[in-house]
C-alpha cells in the first residue's frame, strides 16, 4: 500500500491520538491532536497538538511529548506498516486557544452595545 503525505497524515493523526491517550505519564495533561503534517518524501511528521491547561501545563506536557518522541516512533512503526517510519516531532497549537479568546472578545462586544428588539 502506498502512502501520499495527506493520506499517511490522516493515519498518524489517527494512531498518535490513540498512543496520547493510552500512555500514562502524569506529566502529559488532555492532549488533542489537531494535525498533522508529513513531509513530502514522508520521512518527517510533524505532530500539532491542543493542550488543555495554562501556559506552563502546555509548556511541561510539549516538553514530556518531545521527551517521548522515539516511543511514540518505535509504536508508530510497529502500527503502520512503511519502509521508513517518518520522525515525529510535536509543537503546540494555539488555534483552539485563539478561538476561545476571539468568541470572548465577541461576547463581551456583544452585551456591551444595546440590543434590538423588534416591537
């Protein structure tokens, strides 16, 4: 079977959210995989993960992530059958956040400014 990077993508997304959620170090917080991005020759994924928590939760589960890198490869490999298992590197992303943070900037316009009854 042969793999293009969206479609390799999908799976790795996929199996790493599976591995997220079975490990057990207390060091790793709620950890959602948001995407994830392969290289075109596929040997490099890059793993962008949602973080639930304040900025130094986020920090120290990046850092037990990255710390975890080759295990979640050597399980990678052992659950995607390829040639070469793509090196996987994690970082943080901060779209969910900034989501949050723009729907409460609409809120707080929104019950500032009066409102309109039809009437």
């Amino acid at each position: 079977m042969s793999f293009r990077p969206e479609r390799l993508a999908e799976v790795i997304k996929k199996e790493v959210s599976d591995l997220l959620r079975q490990m057990k170090d207390p060091r790793i917080g709620f950890v959602t995989v948001t995407t994830v991005e392969v290289s075109s020759d596929l040997r490099y994924a890059r793993v962008f993960v949602s973080v639930l928590g304040d900025d130094e939760q986020q920090n120290a589960t990046l850092k037990a992530l990255q710390r975890a890198q080759g295990f979640v490869r050597s399980k990678l490999g052992k659950r995607i059958r390829l040639r070469h298992t793509p090196e996987v590197s994690f970082a943080l992303d901060h779209s969910i956040g900034e989501g949050v943070r723009l729907i409460r900037i609409i809120d707080d316009l929104g019950k500032g400014q009066p409102s309109r009854q039809d009437g």
